[in-house]
C-alpha cells in the first residue's frame, strides 16, 4: 500500500478536514436491490467507501 501525504487535505485552501460527496441517487438504486443479500461487515457498504478498483480489494475480515 502506498501512502499519499496531503491527500487528507483539501489541495485547495489546505483545510485538514475532506467532506465526501456521493452520488446517492445512484446509491439509493444499489442498495434498493442489494443490500439484504449482502455479507454483514465494512463492505456491505462499498458504494460510500473510497474504493477506485474492486479488484484491489484486501480484506482483513472487518466487521462492524
């Protein structure tokens, strides 16, 4: 895993706080349909998590 430094600041004005936006029209329609099947741990909601490529994947058997 690689980390970036700065990536939890805004490039812009340097704030130390990121706010996420989500799409949850988009999400709203996934968890309509999925959810319930879904394992119950951390990934049950990937939609909201900052996942780029499924494939990347490496869980350590979170839960929650």
């Amino acid at each position: 895993m690689t980390f970036y430094p700065g990536l939890d600041k805004c490039p812009m004005c340097h704030g130390v706080w990121l706010d996420a936006q989500y799409d949850y029209e988009t999400v709203a329609k996934i968890w309509q349909n999925g959810i319930p099947g879904r394992e119950y741990s951390l990934w049950r909601y990937m939609e909201l998590l900052p996942v780029l490529d499924v494939e990347h994947i490496n869980s350590m058997g979170e839960g929650y």
